[in-house]
C-alpha cells in the first residue's frame, strides 16, 4: 500500500432507538392530564409509570409522598379503606394484596374509558380536586373550654381526605350490593368528577365545610 493511499473508517449504520413511552397499564398517559387547582398542583405527581407500584421507595422519608404518583397512592389508600377505626394500622381485607387491588383499579379504569371515552387519570385527578376540602375545623382550648375554629388545609392533608373517602366511598357503596366493587367505583369517581353530591366524597367535604364556615 502506498503513503499516499488512505484507509477510510468503517461506520455501521446503527438505527436509532428512541426508548417507548410509559402508558398506564400499556393504556393511558399521564403527561397530558391537566390539573386545575394551583394549590395542589405540585402535590400531585403524574410521572408516568407502568405499574404503580415502586416497592415502598418513599417509606421513612418525610413529605416524599409527593412525588409517589397519583395512581399509586389511590391504590394505597384502598388497601387501607376497609380497616376499622380503631386500628393504626393495614388490617382490613385488602391488607397487603396489592397486586389485586392494582387488578382491580385497572378494570375500573378500562370501565371509565369505555363509558365515558375519557382519560381515566384525568378523572381521577379532577375527582380529587373536587373532593379535596379547603376548609375544617380545630378544637382551641381557651380558659378551660374547648370552642371549635375554622382552620386552612394544608394541600397535603387535602389530597390525602380526598383519596379516603373516594376509597371509603367505593367500600361501603360494594357493602351488600348487587354490583361488583370495581363498578362502585367507577360511580363514585364519575360522581366525583361530575361534583355531584351523591358522592360519598363530595358529600364528606361538603359537610367539613359547612361545619367550617359556621365555626369562624
């Protein structure tokens, strides 16, 4: 081979590989879901997941609730629905089946989109801003008597009631009833996103509120 001769570098010809977006369930994406209360706004994290479920990362780690998303918080919140009042802790029914109770979201959710047409995680985002009270009240002792007074809700605390008594809601309403709990629930989001008070979570946050107003 001459000096003058070159050698030109081989270049493969890779395609390019763009990674897949994450849908719900492989179904519905959460980038698009607007959220119409600025307040709580940045308490509701729609990062995009397959399967809500991230294995606890948020335990022991204050106010990192936050950034669980949405869908997966709900979730949590009807594994401990069924619980009696007087336990602190996860004892009801659904008490560590949460492969189930994501099952069971999933289908009411499949239920919501083929009634309605719309993004499920949208409704249930506006279901709970709709259900999210502003407003409750406190007991202040003052000279030996206790007089209830109308307090702000932290919007941590507004997600957090809303997420209950949706869950709540959907428990009793499956009580004895002919319907499956996945069709109770899908009723009381679609009440809850449509603010009717046949909600039980529209209901609950009517009444702290109208509790509130005659406590200022």
């Amino acid at each position: 081979m001459s000096k003058e001769e070159t050698v030109e570098p081989v270049v493969e010809n890779t395609p390019s590989y763009d990674p897949p977006e994450l849908l719900l369930f492989g179904k519905w994406d959460s980038i698009d879901v607007q959220i119409h209360d600025v307040g709580l706004a940045r308490y509701i994290s729609l990062k995009p997941v397959l399967i809500p479920h991230t294995s606890g990362r948020h335990a022991h780690k204050r106010f990192h609730k936050s950034s669980v998303p949405i869908v997966e918080r709900f979730v949590n919140k009807m594994l401990n629905a069924g619980r009696r009042k007087d336990k602190k802790t996860r004892t009801g029914r659904g008490a560590g089946k949460k492969l189930r109770a994501i099952s069971k979201l999933r289908r009411a959710f499949e239920i919501i989109n083929y009634r309605t047409g719309l993004n499920p995680v949208q409704v249930l985002v506006t279901a709970i801003e709709n259900a999210a009270p502003a407003e409750e009240t406190t007991r202040i002792s003052y000279g030996g008597m206790a007089y209830p007074r109308s307090v702000d809700v932290s919007p941590q605390r507004r997600i957090d009631l809303a997420l209950k008594h949706l869950s709540v809601g959907a428990v009793r309403s499956a009580h004895k009833n002919a319907k499956s709990f996945e069709e109770c629930l899908v009723d009381e989001l679609l009440l809850a996103y449509k603010k009717d008070t046949g909600s039980f979570a529209i209901s609950r946050k009517e009444e702290r509120e109208r509790v509130a107003r005659s406590a200022r």
